[in-house]
C-alpha cells in the first residue's frame, strides 16, 4: 500500500518536513537523483509560499500511476490553503518572477521543471496548487493535455496516519474509461488492503460495465473486511455515463450548468452486496463533470460553479472540494478521498493514488 504525507505547515520549521516527506516519496516512487531533487524543490517553494503568503496551510505528497508513464508511480504534490488569495495569477506565474522572501524559484519555475503544474486561487478564500513530478524531466515547457477525460484526485487519511482506507483509480484510455473510488471498511492498513485489493482487481476489469464489475469486485473482495465501492464508466460514443454504487460512496454529477447527485445502494463490496445492482444513466458531455468521494468529506459540501475553477487541473478541483468542504471546527471521523473526472482539456491525466 501507498505511503500519504499529511504536513501542516504553519511554522518555517515544517518547510524541512515536506522537503524530507518529498524525497521519501521520490525514492519509494524510483525516481533518480536529479528527479528527486526538482520533486524537492518545488516542494520547497510551495511549502515555503504558505508560510510566507497565507499564514500557513497544508501539504499533501502523495504518489500516483500514469499511463504515459508505463505504469510508473509519480510523486504528486498539493498544497491547500485559505489565504488571502494570490492578486495576479498571470504576473505569479510568470517564469523567473518571485517575492523578496521566496527561495528565488517561483510558481513559474516550478510549472517550468514539473510534468504538470496548475493552481487556482480566489480573492479572501485561498489557493490549491497541485504539481506532478514524473522519472523523466517534461519534454517541453508548454504542454499539450491529450484528448479524452481527464482524471485527478487527492487522499487523506485519518489524524494524518500513513496509510488511508480510501484509494481511487482509472482503468481504459479507450472510448469506456471507468472511474472507480473504494473505501475500505473502518480505516487503518486493514481498511486500505480492501481498497488496495479493488484496485488490483479493477486493472482486470476494464470495459466491464458498472455493475458487472461490482460483482468481480466483490469476490475479489471477499479476503478482506470488505469496502464500500463507486464505479462510474464513460461511454463516449454514446456520449453515456453509467453509474453503480454499494456502500457510504457517492459523487455528483454536473451537466448543463447544474448538479446531479449520483447515489449508491447500501451494502459493502465483499460481504453484504445487494443481489442486483442498479445502474444510474445520465448523458456526457465534454464539459460534464464527475465528482466521487468517500464518506469523509461531510454529506452536504456544497459542489463549486466556479467556470475557472471548472477548467482547471482534475486534482486541483478535488482539492478546492476537499479544502472547502472541512473546517477546524468539523473533525473529519475518516479516510477522505476525493476523485474528480472532467472533459476533455483538463491538465494530464493520472490513474490513481492510495493504491
């Protein structure tokens, strides 16, 4: 299973425990030395930003499989705040520029030495920026996100532990891909073997409609304590979403300007599943949006309409809902995992995290 790094970062002394956090994530992915060290300096600078930028924040490093990279695993990098907002994006992006204070690298060369780099920020309610960073340096500063859906997400697990109970995955780059997020029952590294084992099965079920491959899914499952599993599947031809749930998972669903609640069934995947499955049908369009998550992110977040926001990077979207969704005030009482699939355009896809 997965490692995830959960760091606050609300002092300069948490600068180094991203850094160190990073590396660790860079070696367990086999990145080289010279990978590991830009995957450490963009890091630096993100963490660094909060400090200096927004009184603080958080750091999520995480790792994530990409399909342009052979099935290797990429360090992922998101920082979440509730800053003051950054004034001009264009101007902060722009390479070589930086602040007084900052390492000297700035957002624009972290965009530059990344494979995918992409932010959003509003005015008094804060900044998500989200940086992958692959085993081989971009072939090129500007990048061209391929055609298809675009699937990106982020993974918490309870009070910061190593592993979460929660992992989510993207399995076909053809005309069905299929978006699956599990949560293992309960947290914990039992809770994250459920899922880690829907994970490895789904790779085995790729084109399998939603609730054909529930049905797989739950032998597969049966080992385990089970897990509470959301499977959503593109038909692009057919310009079709298809949609199958058991268990405390759901998502949301935008299409025409507006959301859709897509909702599971009650059981769990691997030992109490119903007999019969239904599957929720709803039209797709390359400006839809899915948004699934486990039942750790609070029951009535409110989905953005943000039409930036929308536009943006998969993962950064997931961020903005899950950063959004919480407060101090609300103790979060699991694993959270949020996974976003968005049209064509959006940033560069990866296939999962917490597997």
């Amino acid at each position: 299973m997965s490692r995830i790094w959960d760091v606050p970062v609300d002092d300069s002394t948490r600068v180094r425990d991203v850094r160190v956090a990073t590396e660790e994530a860079a070696a367990r992915a086999g990145l080289g030395p010279h990978r590991t060290a830009t995957a450490a300096l963009v890091a630096t600078e993100l963490a660094t930003n909060l400090i200096r930028h927004a009184d603080g924040g958080r750091m999520l490093v995480d790792l994530v499989e990409r399909p342009h990279a052979g099935g290797r695993r990429s360090v992922q990098l998101v920082s979440l705040d509730h800053g003051p907002g950054i004034p001009d994006i264009a101007v902060a992006m722009r390479d070589g520029y930086t602040t007084a204070e900052s390492l000297g690298a700035g957002l624009g060369t972290c965009r530059r030495i990344a494979n995918d780099f992409d932010l959003h920020s509003a005015p008094g309610r804060g900044t998500v920026a989200v940086a992958r960073i692959d085993h081989e340096p971009p072939a090129g500063r500007e990048r061209t996100p391929g055609r298809g859906p675009r699937a990106g997400g982020v993974n918490v697990p309870l009070g910061r532990a190593e592993h979460s109970g929660d992992a989510w995955s993207l399995v076909g780059d053809g005309d069905r891909p299929t978006l699956m997020l599990a949560d293992g029952l309960g947290h914990g590294a039992m809770a994250a073997e459920a899922s880690d084992a829907a994970v490895d099965a789904l790779h085995g079920l790729a084109g399998l409609p939603p609730d054909e491959t529930l049905r797989h899914l739950g032998r597969a499952l049966r080992r385990t304590r089970g897990a509470a599993v959301a499977v959503a599947q593109l038909d692009l031809q057919a310009g079709r979403l298809y949609f199958a749930g058991i268990g405390n998972v759901s998502g949301r669903l935008r299409t025409g300007g507006t959301w859709k609640p897509l909702l599971s069934q009650p059981g769990i995947v691997g030992a109490q599943a119903p007999v019969s499955v239904q599957v929720q049908r709803e039209p797709w369009q390359d400006d839809c949006l899915l948004v699934l998550h486990s039942d750790g992110l609070p029951g009535r977040w409110t989905p953005p309409d943000d039409p930036v926001l929308l536009a943006r990077d998969p993962a950064v979207v997931a961020a903005v809902v899950l950063r959004d969704a919480g407060s101090a005030a609300r103790a979060v009482g699991d694993d959270t995992c949020v996974a976003v699939l968005g049209g064509a355009g959006r940033g560069t896809p990866s296939t999962g995290s917490g597997d």
